[in-house]
C-alpha cells in the first residue's frame, strides 16, 4: 500500500466498516484484507482479498464502500477490486473431465467487485455465441457486442507477444475493423505503456471504461494499479482480475477483441478459454529451436482446448543494420515458418528486429502508427491485414 496518500490506513478501515450489512453484520473491513490501495488524479482504487464464501455477499457492498471512500481526502472516485482465493480440497470436475477443465473450474470462484458491486461469474458478459474462424457456431459465454475474440499468445515470455498485440490491435484498426485490446497479462501488464494511456480510466455507474488510443479501445490492469508494486498474485486471484476485464469494462460493440495472453500455458489461459469462446488463437515466437519448442506446447494447448490456431507469427527475425542495410540473423531465420509448415498451421509472417520497434514502444507510438515504411511497420501491416480478411470472412459466414 502506498505511503504518500493523504488518509491513513485505519481511515480506510473506518470507511469499509461504515458500508457493513446491517442485518448480518458482514463488512469489508472484518471479511476482506487489504492488498493494495493506488490514488491518483482523484481516483482511488481499492484492491482486498476476501473469504470465497463470502465473495458475492461482500461484491453487494461495495458501492455503499466506495461511496465512503470518496468522502477520504482527495478521492474523487473510488473503485474496488475484491479477489478470492479457492479453499484447499478435492479439484473440481467439468462435464469433460480433463485437467484443463478442472484447473479452471477450480479458479471460476474468484471474485471481482467494483462501485457497482459487480461480482465474477455475475458479470455482463453473458449470453450469446459467435462463429470460430473456419469453424461452427459455439454457443457460450461471450462479451455483448463482440463479434470475435483473439488471442495473441507465446509459449515463453521475451518473443515480443505484446508488441505484437498492440501493433495487431491498432493495425485490425486501421484496417476498418472496430478493435478493442485487453492485456491479460496480469503480472507483466505492459500495454498501457506501448500505447502511450497510462492514465486510469474513468468509471462510469460503477463500469470501468476502455481508454481510446490510436483508433482503438484498450484496457489493461496497469491502469489500475501502482506501476511499482509487484503483482504477487495467485490463480484465483489472476481469475479475478480476468473477470474484471471481461465483465466489468464497458467494451461495447466491437467487431474484435484483442486479448494478450501472458506467456506460457497456465491459468490465465485456460481461465480465458472458460470463459469466453475464442475465436482463434495468433502464436509468437522467434527462429530459435529453444523459443519453437515452447510454441509448439502453446499450439497443442489451443488445439486440444478446440480453439483454432490462426498462424504463427516470427518476430525478431533478422537484424537489419540502420547504417549499412545488411540483414544478420540473430536468432537464426525461418524456424517459425518451417515449425508452422510441420503442425499445419498458417504461417502469418516474420517481423525484423529493429531500434524503431523498440523507440516506438518505450515512446507508446505503435510501430504501424509512427514508423509505418520501416520493415517492422510494414511487415505488422501486412499481418494485420491477413487477420482482417479471415475475421470479414468469418463475419460472412
């Protein structure tokens, strides 16, 4: 918790115990512990862990909570997060009895609350179905108003996943698709930063607002939280941070969703695949053999989860030396797309390694904004586009 605020812990205690039930006499305060507490610009948000019992009870008080938070020092509006952690007993068994099924089964308790009270599995994003890409209509759980759900995915972190969501996401934009991007990576939350919106996003009657950056929507807990602090976090609680983003953000109507995924095939993932059907899956990863054989076990997750594998994508591909024009392969060339020829999976295209692509991302400029002829600009363009043309068709069909 932060140190510099201008109201006291126990201030914040006094406000969540005014918010208590009277008649059972539950409250945040006795029920719920305080993870972290960020204030900036007049908004306060709120992050506790509660009993799992008790999440959807405490979910109910938190906008009475918040409206207490706002009466503290310098707080404007108020937000809480409240996450929940599974009790320790038998794994829980889905209707397919895989693993799979019971690891995110076993996190779908997790809790998320925020003005309005709003808990997990209680959200807004049920109902409906839509069309996998070249495949048939899935009826399930899905945001309102969102056509098509990818995901931007890498069997291990480093493979530049997250450049390659952001310059997907804003290059889906410019292709005339209404866009929205959704960074999951709950402990490396990053994107806010790529896109130059660092800045918290407004709540409006207790739902959380995606941030406009560069023709697209975009919404990221590191918005949320303090940059600083370290997001010591287990499943359950990644399952509720998830369910926040899902459920409690004002997506709207998008023709598609950009989630990006954390590396590997953990929790996050499958908690994803629960709840939401996606429509296909975009895999990263470099030429090296090291880097492909941590694709191929992001690939076979996603085929046995049914989730279409849209392509691979080769990022860092060559150096091209700005002085001279020379191509040097770093990492090797053409792993990905011999890897992609073996699994039968679409190849997407190879990204160079360049200084633009990481200028344009420490200055939060995507590369097909602010260096759209450089290589890396174009190659994400023309990625981009490929993308585009299977979500219009599958839009078609």
């Amino acid at each position: 918790m932060a140190h510099d605020l201008p109201f006291s812990l126990d201030d914040i205690t006094q406000a969540l115990f005014a918010a208590r039930d009277p008649r059972t006499g539950l409250s945040l305060t006795q029920d719920g512990q305080i993870q972290s507490c960020t204030l900036e610009n007049g908004k306060l948000v709120l992050t506790l862990t509660v009993p799992r019992d008790a999440a959807q009870a405490l979910a109910a008080l938190c906008p009475a909570a918040a409206s207490q938070l706002e009466t503290l020092p310098g707080v404007k509006t108020a937000s809480l997060v409240l996450t929940a952690h599974r009790p320790a007993g038998a794994p829980t068994t889905t209707s397919t009895g895989t693993a799979a099924g019971s690891a995110a089964e076993d996190t779908a308790g997790a809790a998320t609350g925020t003005a309005s009270g709003t808990a997990a599995g209680a959200g807004r994003g049920t109902g409906g179905g839509h069309r996998p890409l070249g495949g048939a209509p899935t009826q399930g759980p899905i945001l309102p108003g969102v056509k098509t759900i990818l995901a931007v995915a890498s069997g291990k972190g480093g493979v530049g996943k997250s450049t390659t969501a952001v310059n997907l996401a804003v290059g889906l934009g410019m292709e005339g698709l209404k866009t929205g991007l959704m960074d999951a990576d709950i402990h490396g939350p990053s994107l806010h930063r790529m896109l130059g919106a660092p800045a918290k996003p407004a709540v409006v009657d207790g739902v959380l607002q995606p941030v406009a950056a560069w023709g697209i929507t975009a919404m990221s807990l590191g918005m949320l939280v303090d940059e600083k602090a370290a997001m010591i976090w287990r499943g359950p609680m990644v399952m509720g941070a998830i369910n926040q983003l899902l459920g409690d953000v004002n997506w709207g109507d998008l023709d598609v969703l950009v989630v990006d995924l954390p590396p590997g095939t953990g929790d996050a993932q499958l908690t994803l695949t629960q709840k939401v059907p996606l429509a296909g899956a975009v895999i990263v990863s470099t030429p090296q053999d090291i880097a492909l054989i941590d694709a191929r076990r992001a690939v076979s997750m996603f085929e046995k989860l049914d989730i279409p594998v849209l392509g691979l994508i080769e990022n860092m591909s060559y150096f091209c030396c700005p002085n001279c024009g020379h191509n040097t392969e770093l990492f090797g060339h053409g792993g990905a797309r011999q890897e992609a020829e073996t699994l039968g999976v679409s190849f997407l295209g190879e990204v160079p390694l360049l200084a633009d692509i990481r200028a344009s991302g420490d200055a939060g400029v995507p590369v097909v904004i602010g260096a759209p002829q450089s290589e890396g600009g174009k190659a994400w363009r023309q990625i981009a586009h490929t993308v585009a043309q299977a979500v219009r068709t599958a839009h078609r069909a």
